[in-house]
C-alpha cells in the first residue's frame, strides 16, 4: 500500500517505474519527474488501462476513490473506459446543443408563419432577455430554477409582459427540442409564468372620453409635427384600425375605385384578410397622401428610411405631443369608436366584424372578411361624418340604426 510520504519521496530515474497500491491502482513516475495515476483491470477477458490524473492533482485518497468508483462499473459489467468515452461524447454534443443554437433552429421554422414584424420582436426578445441568461447552456442540461432566475431578472426591471413572454416563447423552444431529441424534458413545465410574476392589474389601452373628441380632432388638424404623421394619425381615427396594420399599410392594398383598404391575413392579428371600407374622408386623405408618398411602399414612410415604414411609437408621441399623454393612445381611436358606434345603434355584429374582433376558423376564413360589408360601408361613411361634425362642434344626439 501506498502512502503520501511514499509517493512523495519518490524519486525519477533514467526510465519509468510503477508503484502499485493494490487493486490495479498504480502510479506511474516518469523520468522527467511527473507522475501518473493508472488502474490496470480486465474487461471481457482482456486487459485495460484508464488515466486518473496526475499527482498531487489527484491525491492518493482521490485515487483511490476513482479506482472503487470504475470497480462498481465493472461490477456492474460496465467497460469503464467506454463509459468514460461516451460521456465526454455526450458532454460535446451537450455542448454543440446549446439553448441559442436550438432556439434559432426553432425560430427559423416558426417564422415563417408570422408576420415580420412579429417574428423580428421575438427574437429580439431571446437575444435581449434569454440567451444572456441561459444561450450558452446545453438545452439538455437546463434546470427550472435557471429559468426563474431568468425570469425574475426581467421582472424586477418592470417588465412583467415581457418576462411572461419570454417565458412563454422558452417553454416552445424545449418543446421544439424534445420533438427533435436534443432534450428530453421541458423544465419551463414544472412552473407557471404566475408561481413566477407578481400579479399585477390588466390596464385597459387609455382613451379619452366622447365628450374630449372635437378637441381631439381639433388638435390633431393644427399638429405641427411632420405631415405625415399629422395624416396618419387622422388616418387611424377614420378606420380605427390597429397601430402595427396602420405602420404596415402598402398602397398596394389601397383600391380607391372601391373605396376599399384590403388588408392581407399575413399583417392581421387573427391572421385573416381584412377589409376596411374607406368612407369618404378616407379617400380625400388618401388623394392627399398620394401626392406625398404614393412612389414608396408604404403608405405612411419612416422619416429616416423612406423604404420603411414609420414607427409604432409615432402616433403615440404625436398625442403625447398633443397633451394627451397617458390620456389617449392610437389603439384608443378603437375603444372609442365602438362605444359611440354602440350608443348609435349599430349592430354588435357589424361593428366587432370591423373590429377584427370576430374569431374565424379556417373554413370561415375566406369570407368571413366581407361579411356584411355593405353595412359596415355604411357604418363607416357614418363614423366619418361624425368625427367631420365633432371637428365642426356639432354634436350629434341622433341614434342611426344599421340595416
């Protein structure tokens, strides 16, 4: 038997020596003076070698650990050294299989069902919030307590949308892996976005109230702001449309003789066409637009890059601007427009199908967007005068019922 003294008074000759500590645990010492552990055993009637590190890096009592521990593999009819081999293979391919490079694997066949908008926010998403957190760990080796750490970071900066979502989008990833066998469980599972986040009031988008729009309109006709802006955001008020399908709008999907906006399923929320009626107000403000931005794509550019489209944000800032901050917001227009639509009389179903509200299943899909169209003409023309009159300060008590 070996001991620390031992090993430590032993000194290198001209060629290599052994010295033995029972059980095949051996220490090699090599003429330069380095040593070596080494277990001798036989497998399968043949004889092997495995390295166990060096000495003093690995103490005599350490050796003596690893020796046992590949003794009860042996027991077990298990090749130590092919053990050892497959799991640094299996650690490798661990490695290759990180969280970020699974995550784009995902993200490249995901996105190509939604809409760009929607898939560049997503990404931007992981690479700000996930994969600093966790991007570099073996997606098999991630535990739930890596992703309440996540998780909590994003939170505790306010974020609490963005920490739900972010959790929700890693909780896909390890579905994805699982499907593909790079990981064998979803540990985003075993907890819940709320055992996580605080709980916190839902907040409904601010708007003003009817009695608040003719100074609305007011302000927005004598806006000092860009042209552009002042246009769209009269634009919004008139179709009530949502803030990514107004930033989007191509003038493609503009048909003046039909005074119809069709909007494609790819830019719409439920993912259906759309079709917004274009009153009359509508088209003078398109006629007017035209002569501004009719030789780009979009209907309303961005002021930097004219082959882009303004930014979400820039209706917003305008009311802001306006003296309606926390007060009124460009999705407002269409809380706003269906109260008064509502107290007019027209009928919920029209005014929900404008909306987009109306949830269609495949088959409805291809024409559920024209439904009832010539009401919602109607109703729109409507919507147009009024908002024309309550610019005028004429206040109309009248209720119209759509036929």
């Amino acid at each position: 038997m070996l001991t620390d003294t031992k090993i430590r008074n032993a000194k290198s000759l001209d060629k290599l020596f052994k010295l033995s500590d029972g059980r095949g645990l051996q220490l090699l010492v090599y003429p330069n003076g380095s040593k070596l552990w080494q277990l001798r055993f036989s497998f399968e009637s043949r004889d092997k070698t495995a390295s166990l590190g060096k000495y003093p890096d690995v103490s005599l009592a350490e050796a003596r650990d690893k020796r046992d521990e590949l003794h009860k593999l042996l027991a077990k009819g298990i090749d130590p050294v092919a053990a050892k081999r497959a799991a640094a293979t299996a650690k490798t391919i661990a490695q290759a299989h990180s969280f970020e490079s699974i995550a784009r694997e995902w993200f490249g066949s995901w996105a190509k069902v939604r809409t760009e908008r929607h898939a560049r926010y997503v990404l931007a998403r992981l690479e700000a919030d996930v994969f600093p957190a966790i991007g570099t760990r073996p997606i098999s080796e991630i535990k739930a307590p890596e992703l309440v750490r996540m998780v909590k970071a994003i939170e505790k900066r306010g974020a609490l949308d963005i920490a739900k979502r972010a959790y929700q989008t890693t909780s896909q990833v390890f579905r994805y892996a699982i499907a593909h066998g790079y990981a064998e469980r979803n540990p985003a599972a075993d907890v819940k976005p709320g055992d996580i986040i605080a709980a916190h009031k839902r907040t409904n988008y601010a708007r003003i109230d009817a009695r608040e729009l003719p100074a609305l309109l007011r302000k927005i006709e004598a806006y000092q702001g860009t042209p552009i802006t002042r246009l769209a955001t009269k634009f919004m008020a008139l179709t009530f449309v949502r803030t990514a399908e107004l930033i989007g709008a191509r003038w493609e999907e503009i048909d003046l003789e039909s005074a119809e906006w069709r909007i494609p399923a790819e830019r719409m929320k439920m993912r259906t066409p759309h079709i917004v009626p274009l009153c009359s107000q509508a088209i003078s403000l398109l006629q007017v637009m035209h002569d501004i931005t009719g030789q780009y794509e979009f209907l309303f550019p961005s002021d930097r890059n004219p082959k882009k489209c303004m930014s979400n944000n820039t209706v917003l800032k305008a009311l802001e601007r306006m003296g309606f901050k926390h007060r009124m917001t460009g999705h407002g227009f269409r809380g706003l427009a269906s109260t008064v639509l509502h107290e007019q009389g027209f009928d919920h179903a029209h005014i929900e199908l404008q909306l987009a509200h109306q949830e269609r299943n495949q088959v409805s899909a291809s024409y559920n967007h024209a439904q009832y169209l010539n009401q919602r003409a109607k109703m729109m023309q409507w919507w147009g005068d009024y908002l024309g009159q309550q610019l005028a300060g004429n206040v109309i008590k009248l209720n119209t019922k759509s036929k």
